[in-house]
C-alpha cells in the first residue's frame, strides 16, 4: 500500500464513521483546517464544513459504505481514486473519483470529487 493509499483507507474511513465525536476527531486529524472541497453537489471550506457535509450524506445514504474501487494513483502531494458507495459487499449504487491534494504535514487540504455514476435525485 502506497502512502496515498494510506490516505485514501482513511480518507473513506472517515465518510463511513457514523459517531459524530469520532468522525470530527478523525476530520480534524486527517484534513488541513482550511481544507477546501469541491464536486457536483457541493463546495465547501473548513473542518466543520466537511463534517456537515458527511453528516449529510450519511443522512441521505442510510446503511451504504464507501468502499475503494481500486489502488491511488500519485504523485508529488496530489493523488487521484475511485471511490464505490453501496451496501457492504454489494454493488455499488454510485461510483465516482476524486483527486486529493496533500499538505506537508500529510493532511487533505483540498479534495476535487467527480461523479461517474449516481441514483435519481
């Protein structure tokens, strides 16, 4: 497992933690406090915003887990995968990819996340 591939485990790790104590201890251990995310459904800076925005997902997408669709390809302080969400073991009900970018004491600053496939809104 590559050092990004580190990240990413943690990374999906996070959106998965349902206990909100535990969730924002691992946000704010893994991500820079000025962390910037960005994809189709929303953008968002901060900390606490992510942890709304996970808190919200979670709401929405009640029991599926993200999952890794397969190893991170990186280089220098950025790295790209492929994320699945769906029942654990079962297929996925969205997949999509994101690119990750690192600061130098290794945490997420900026998160750039595209959605391939996605159930009706």
């Amino acid at each position: 497992m590559s050092d990004f591939d580190s990240v990413v485990d943690r990374y999906l790790q996070v959106w998965n933690e349902t206990d909100p104590g535990a969730r924002r201890a691992a946000i704010d251990e893994l991500f820079a406090a000025d962390v910037r995310f960005v994809d189709p459904l929303a953008a968002v800076e901060g900390r606490a915003a992510v942890d709304e925005l996970i808190a919200g997902a979670q709401g929405r997408f009640t029991g599926l887990v993200f999952t890794a669709g397969g190893p991170a390809d990186a280089h220098h302080d950025q790295g790209r995968f492929t994320w699945h969400l769906g029942p654990a073991g079962g297929e996925p009900v969205a997949i999509g990819f994101d690119v990750a970018e690192i600061d130098a004491d290794g945490r997420i600053r900026l998160v750039l996340g595209f959605i391939d496939k996605m159930p009706a809104m």
